[in-house]
C-alpha cells in the first residue's frame, strides 16, 4: 500500500530565506508524486508534480521539488520565501501502472513565512 | 465547467438526518473522487469512480456512506444517520482517466453535524 509522510507539523521561516517542507514516502515501482497548497477556508490547489524525467521539479509560484529515489523523498523547496507563502502544504504519492487510482496525501505542514 | 464545483458549500444538519453533497467535475475528467478532511488532517481518500463505476470504495468509512455517478459526471455523496464524527470538509476531485496530468480539487462542502 501507497503512503507518504511529513515529519514536521510546522516549519517557521523568515521571508527572504529559503524554505524546505520534507516528505518521504512508501509506494511500489516508481511513483507518482504531487505537492498541494492550502491556504485558509479555500480547497487544494496544485504546485506541482513529478511524473518521470529530470528528478528536478519546477511548479507554481517559484517552488521546485527533488525526487530523491534512493532516500523515498520528495521535498518542497523555494529559494526565498515570502510572507504569502505562509499556508499549509501536502505531500502526496499515487502508485504507478494503474489507471487513475487514488492519490494518497501526508498529514500535512504548516509553513508560517514571518516578515 | 472551468473548475470542479461542489455544492453546498457549507451544510448544518442534526445529528440522525440524511444528507447530500454533490460535484460537478471538469468537462472530460473520467475519474472523480471524494476525500474528507478534518480540521488540521491531510484529505483522507474515501471513493473514486471511473466512468460510472466505483473503481475503489474502500476508504469509505462504514455503510452509511454511499455515493452514486449515474452518467458518468455529477457525483452525490450521501451520508445516512449522520453522526457528529461526520463533520468534516468534504472534498471532490476529477482527472484523466491515468491521473498523470494531475487532480482539481473543489473548494469543498463543510458538513457540520449538531
């Protein structure tokens, strides 16, 4: 069975320095991974994804994700953060080699960006 | 539509009634799914359909929880004998039918249960 994990139920940054939300997940074969954002009383809204190719992701409003095979990550990072990144992010991992089977979201992290 | 569209947005109900929530997926997405999100959780998979076929209704929680997608568009997820446990945000999701262009999610409907 599929799962995916984010250690940490909160990371604090200050605006302007570069941000990391972890996530490691489970899943057999090669995955297919997203990232989420949450801002508050609004549904999810998509970053980004890995599929297959450049481990390297770019997605919305300058976040970018590495595919890490070997350690089963897949972590969210900016360069620089703003104060209007401040949300809360999920993680989520879908098994491969199926058609459209579910995908399966972490507990979440609430990135707090302070100015 | 332009967007997954899911109606109503916010639901008060007292506990014991009956209720129903709809989505109205993408124009095209094959695959539609229902997820339910408690304050401060990540979305917990509940049912996805592909076509008109539930494909995978294991995440639902027990037998009061049904949902339909007669023709393969609208959903309903309908909530027997409501519980105050089922207060929730409950969320819907369409894609292609492989998913690898990605999931829309709603903006969700709030069931509050008194």
């Amino acid at each position: 069975a599929q799962s995916v994990a984010q250690p940490e139920d909160q990371v604090n940054v200050a605006e302007g320095n570069p941000l990391t939300v972890k996530c490691t997940y489970s899943v057999s074969g090669n995955p297919y991974l997203f990232w989420y954002v949450q801002y508050p009383n609004r549904g999810l809204q998509f970053l980004l994804k890995y599929i297959t190719g450049d481990n390297l992701v770019k997605g919305s409003y300058g976040f970018e994700a590495e595919f890490n095979k070997s350690q089963t990550s897949f972590h969210l990072k900016k360069p620089s953060a703003l104060v209007s990144d401040s949300a809360l992010y999920f993680c989520a991992v879908r098994a491969p080699y199926s058609s459209a089977s579910k995908i399966i979201f972490g507990s979440g992290t609430r990135l707090s960006i302070r100015p | 539509g332009a967007g997954v569209s899911q109606t109503p947005s916010n639901k008060v109900t007292e506990k014991g009634k009956y209720v129903e929530l709809r989505c109205d997926p993408i124009s095209g997405h094959t695959a539609l799914y229902w997820y339910r999100q408690s304050l401060g959780q990540g979305p917990e998979f509940l049912i996805y359909f592909q076509g008109t076929g539930a494909a995978d209704d294991s995440g639902l929680p027990n037998d009061r929880f049904f949902a339909v997608r007669p023709e393969g568009s609208v959903s309903t997820l309908k909530i027997q004998r409501t519980e105050r446990g089922d207060s929730a945000v409950y969320l819907c999701a369409s894609s292609f039918t492989t998913g690898e262009r990605g999931y829309t999610f709603g903006s969700g409907t709030r069931l509050t249960v008194v």
